[in-house]
C-alpha cells in the first residue's frame, strides 16, 4: 500500500486541476430571503443535478444546498435520476420560471443544443458544474467549474505504477476498466487519461483486457465484476472510475475467493469516506481525488454571471482539505 502523505499529496494535487419534470425529484423552496449582505435582490438558482448514484454525488448536492443558503440565494433543486429527459424537463421548467441563472450537472456530453438555445433566447445564463458538454455553439453556456478529468486518469495510470512497484508485480499487467456512465464527461476522460499513460509507457506490459460500464454505482460494479471474473479470471488489476464501483467490485472479487488489494490490486477515483475506508482495510490501493465540494465556488460564480462580470470559460476546483478531513475520519488508527 503507498504510504499515507503520498497518497495524499497525489490524491489533493487533482483537486486542482462530477411532463417529465414528474419524475425528477424537485426541491423548490431553499435559502434565505436576503442576500449576502448587499440589500440587492435575492437570487434564484435553477440547479439540475445528474441523480444521487454514488457518495461524490450525495455530497456534491449537499454542498450546492448548503453553499446556496450560505450565500442567501433561493435554490430550485432538481434530481435529475440519472435520466437526460428529467434534466431537460427541469430545465425547461427553470426557464418558464424566470430563475436568474441556471447551472446543471449534465448526465451524458451531447443532446443539449435545443434546451440550451431555449434558455439563451429567455436571456437566461447557463453554468456547468462537475461536467462538460458537447455544443454546436460554445457561447450557450458560460463556464464550467469542475475537475479535469482527464488528468484524473492521468494520475490513476501514475498511481498504478506507484501501487505495482510496492506490490513487487513482475509480469503482464492485466486491468479490468470499470466505466463511469456511458457518454458521460467523467467516463470518456478518465479512460482517455489512463489510456495516453499506458499507451506512452507501458504498451508492452499493462493491457485492458476487459471494460465495462458500471454506470457510477455500487450495485453496478458488483454485478459487472462478477461478469468480468467469469470471462477474465486472470485479472489482476482494477481501475475503477469512481469508489462506488470499486466498492461494489470488491464485493465480487471477494465471492470469487480473491483478495482484493492483493490478488486484484485496485485504484479508483474520487476519495469519499467509504473508499478511505476500504483503503484502511488494504481492499483498495490508491484512490486519487475529485473534490465534490463544489457548492461555494458555484456560488461565486453565479453572482459574478448574475452581475453582468467576465468568468473564465472554464474554472478548475479548489484545493481543499476534504481528503484530509475524510482520512482523519476513516483512518483514526492505521499506520503507513
């Protein structure tokens, strides 16, 4: 296992670099009546989230509610169950509502120039959190505050070597790729990511021998890597995209008598505490970070769009100490 302020000072450094409307759970009624001090007219935020499917995402919305009460913005919060339609829907709704700015978390990279030329001609702003989208013209929204992901996959490759040299693998590197959603922002670049590492540096060693998606779940990388280890029992390396997954997988590398952290080695993304966790039970190697905490940097930027002031196209996330705070919470008694 990396020891602990390595694994830190790699897993922090990403960082800086996640009619139909019936369907969608809505809350329409947070925040205070004031605003931050300035005596101004309150702001009303439409926000679409992808769903609830992981423990990044759970506090990712916690964070957005939380900041948006802080800041005395009134928050239309939407959960989108990880369905396109419920989040164009919801939007269509912020809309014929009037909100002042509206930011979403998009579920897959295309299919959003319709909704998006609608809000634009109602002269409404758009910000993108957590994900990126595919657009025929890029002026339909007017940032993006998230991680780079594909250097999230970057960093998981350069990890792995890390975990493979303190492990002693001599040999074929044989990895089993669990995918995030398909289509989705954080799925195509993390594998993009892992991808330039191996195929610069390792071509003749590491190979992905299967991959899948596991759609960000527990239960979906449970059930994939139970298929994996009937087609593949020679795995011996997993590359989760996110700690859910890994999580899940590790319940079936366990039913199939294996080790995992040792017969499997794994690495993952994300760093919620249920991954800190297993990494203090040597399940998983490494876990490299995206921080979920994107709420107060939303907020900011959401004034700065609703006062009329230039943003950067696209706004990296902050350094912060959840890694740190998460490792203190699970890791109260393990030694590195």
């Amino acid at each position: 296992m990396l020891n602990r302020r390595n694994f830190l000072t790699a897993a922090v450094g990403v960082a800086a670099a996640t009619g139909l409307a019936a369907c969608a759970k809505e809350d329409g009624s947070s925040a205070a009546a004031a605003g931050s001090g300035s005596g101004s007219k309150a702001i009303t935020l439409g926000f679409s989230q992808v769903g609830s499917e992981s423990g990044w995402r759970t506090a990712n919305s916690d964070s957005v509610k939380s900041a948006a009460k802080e800041a005395g913005y009134t928050l239309k919060f939407s959960d989108a169950q990880q369905k396109q339609e419920n989040q164009i829907s919801a939007i269509r709704n912020y809309i014929a509502q009037k909100v002042d700015v509206i930011a979403f978390s998009p579920v897959v990279v295309t299919g959003w120039d319709a909704v998006l030329k609608e809000a634009k001609a109602a002269k409404i702003p758009v910000v993108l959190t957590d994900r990126s989208v595919e657009t025929s013209d890029d002026s339909l929204y007017v940032t993006l505050v998230g991680s780079d992901f594909t250097d999230e996959g970057r960093r998981a490759a350069r990890i792995l070597e890390k975990v493979l040299e303190k492990a002693g693998h001599k040999g074929a590197v044989k990895i089993a790729q669990l995918e995030g959603t398909t289509g989705a922002a954080p799925a195509i670049e993390r594998a993009k990511g892992f991808k330039e590492v191996m195929d610069a540096d390792h071509a003749d060693d590491w190979k992905v021998v299967v991959s899948q998606t596991g759609d960000f779940t527990r239960a979906g990388g449970k059930q994939v890597m139970a298929a994996f280890l009937q087609s593949n029992p020679d795995i011996n390396v997993l590359f989760a995209h996110n700690d859910d997954m890994a999580i899940g997988a590790i319940q079936s590398i366990e039913a199939a008598g294996k080790k995992p952290g040792k017969d499997i080695l794994i690495v993952s993304i994300d760093g919620v505490k249920d991954g800190f966790v297993a990494m203090s039970e040597g399940k998983i190697n490494a876990i490299v970070e995206c921080n979920p905490l994107l709420g107060p940097q939303l907020m900011e930027v959401v004034k700065k769009v609703k006062d009329g002031e230039t943003v950067e196209r696209w706004i990296k996330t902050k350094e912060s100490d959840f890694m740190q705070d998460q490792a203190k919470d699970a890791l109260p008694t393990r030694k590195y």
